[in-house]
C-alpha cells in the first residue's frame, strides 16, 4: 500500500495517519489487492462538506477499473483517525465492489441492489450504516495495537 499527503498535515500528523492508513488497510482489504492499493489524503474544504456536513469523503480515482485501487481520501480537522477509519471502509467497499457509482447522480449499486437516494436520508444510506457500524471496531483495534497515539 502507498500513502501520499497533499495538503496541510504536520509531520508529526502524517506519521500518525500514515499508520492508521497501513492498518486499516491490513484490516479491511484482501491480501490480493494490498500491494496495489494507492490512498492520497488530503484536507477536506470546508465548501465541498455539503449538508450533512461530512467529515471526509472518499473519491474512486480509478473508477473504471473493475476492483478500483486508487483512492482520494479528503479529511477534515475534527476526528481525523475516525474519519480515516470511516473513508478508507469505503474505500475497501468500492474495492469489493460491494459499492459502485450508479448512472445517475442519485444512483448507487450497493451488493448488486440499485439504490436511488433521492428521498433516502444520509444516515440510511446501507454503505453509510456498514461504514459508521464499521469504524468504531478499527478504531479500537489500532488503539489497542498503537496506545501511543490515542491523546493526538
């Protein structure tokens, strides 16, 4: 796996989520794609949050790819390492292709079933339920392995 930063981070912050990366990487793609998966991170802009006001987001750089392995991670400054965790399960979703982009804007394909989420709140999004459900374990789990970086 190959982390890249762009944006503001302080050395010290790019250690620290470099490692969460590699580890969330490690815990949530299959060994056949872990060598290939490629994640640029970078600060979230305060007008692309939108209206849920979203802590990150997760863009597919290489969406034509039949298991995409590019990634564009965008986090904001409040709850990187839980943003992180939250960003990179959707990364491994589109990796699965348990989550694809539909035709329309609206349209998603989440475990083969299309999902249009015109009416459909945020938080009912099934990739959004899997991801915040999702998160909370990969943060426990580095905290365990990595305790030094808990107070950061």
């Amino acid at each position: 796996m190959k982390v890249e930063f762009k944006g503001t981070f302080t050395d010290e912050r790019k250690v620290v989520l470099e490692t969460a990366t590699k580890f969330f990487g490690e815990c949530l793609f299959s060994n056949d794609f872990i060598d290939d998966i490629y994640i640029e991170i970078t600060n979230l802009e305060k007008e692309i949050m939108g209206q849920h006001n979203e802590k990150g987001n997760c863009e597919v750089l290489d969406s034509f790819e039949r298991n995409p392995t590019m990634f564009l991670l965008e986090i904001g400054n409040e709850e990187q390492l839980e943003t992180l965790a939250h960003e990179m399960i959707h990364a491994e979703q589109y990796n699965s292709r348990k989550l694809r982009d539909g035709k329309n804007i609206n349209d998603y394909i989440w475990k083969r079933k299309k999902i249009d989420t015109t009416n459909l709140d945020y938080y009912d999004y099934p990739w959004e339920i899997d991801a915040y459900g999702r998160e909370v374990g990969l943060i426990y789990k580095f905290y365990a392995k990595y305790p030094q970086y808990k107070m950061l």
